[in-house]
C-alpha cells in the first residue's frame, strides 16, 4: 500500500512540475521580447524585470518537489557508491533532516512576509506595471511546506525499504517491481 500511495504522489507532482516549464516558456519570451522592444524601439516592458524574477521563484518551487521524490537532488556518486547501503540511507536520512531544518526555516519566516505583504499591499517595484507580492509568497510557503513533507516521506521510504537495503533506482516499487495491479510483487 505505501509503494501504491507514494507512486501516485510522485505522479502528481509531476504533472505539478510541468508548471515550471510553462514558467521557462514564459520567462523565456519575456525575457527576449524585453531585450527586442528596450534595444530595437528603446521601450522596455514595465517591470520586465520584476516578472522575470517571481516567475523564476515559481518555477523553481513547482518542480522541486518531484525531483526529490522522483529521482533524488543532488548526490555525489564519486563519493557515495563506495558506501554500503546503509551508510548511504543514513547519509540521506541526515541530507533530508537538514533540507528539513532549512525549509522549516524559510516557512517559519515566510508566513509573517505573506501577512506583512497581504495587509500592507506589498508591490513588486513602484514603476508601471507592478504587481502584488503576496501570491509569490504563498507560493513559497506552500512548496516549502510541501518539500518538507517530501523529504519526510523520502526518510519513510528508507525505513520501509529497509535501512540495510539499496534504494531502487525506481523508488516507487519495492525491490523495482511491481504486478499489473500496481502491488509490489
């Protein structure tokens, strides 16, 4: 059963992630018709800048999370494939009770911003264009609270896989394989 649920909380923030790329698109064209119009008409889009900037922000924290349950951040495999894997559990227990600490961090001071940004109505810049800040940050604290959730799930993984075993490279089925009705076989 909790191969089944972490399958499809993987696939869900996954299709999740895909607002990320929508993002990069976004970015992208902004991006590119604000150098167009400032060098070609000496016009620059109003608060450009700003745009770029928030919507990188959401891009970042709609994909984050999947990639921590799907294939993992960043590890060093020069390093950690020498190990055993229960060293390498531990190792990633201790990686995701840090990532914990940091985002516990980041939520615990982002939620009085949201309330100062709410009730003040907090723009982007003073220019034309501008923009409310506040859903940027509701943004943040709900992904941070999210990751933190994905980190302790992905601490959970290692317990029920077992500490002493290796992870599969397929962290949604036991042992990599699983029957047509989705149950680990």
């Amino acid at each position: 059963m909790f191969y089944k649920l972490d399958k499809k909380l993987t696939k869900i923030f996954g299709k999740i992630s895909i607002l990320s790329g929508i993002f990069m698109i976004i970015i992208s064209f902004l991006a590119t018709a604000n150098v167009l119009t400032s060098k070609l008409f000496k016009w620059s889009i109003p608060a450009a800048n700003d745009w770029v900037t928030y919507l990188f922000l959401a891009a970042v924290y709609c994909s984050i999370v999947y990639v921590r349950l799907d294939t993992g951040l960043i590890a060093v495999d020069l390093l950690s494939s020498h190990y055993p894997p229960v060293v390498k559990n531990i190792l990633s227990i201790v990686a995701d009770g840090c990532g914990i600490a940091i985002f516990g961090a980041i939520f615990r001071y982002s939620i009085p911003l949201l309330q100062q940004n709410f009730k003040y109505h907090a723009m982007s810049s003073t220019a034309n264009g501008a923009f409310p800040l506040w859903p940027f940050n509701l943004i943040i604290i709900i992904f941070t609270l999210l990751m933190m959730l994905a980190m302790i799930w992905c601490i959970l993984r290692v317990f029920v896989n077992g500490i002493t075993r290796e992870i599969p490279k397929d962290v949604t089925t036991a042992d990599g394989l699983l029957s047509e009705e989705g149950e680990p076989l």
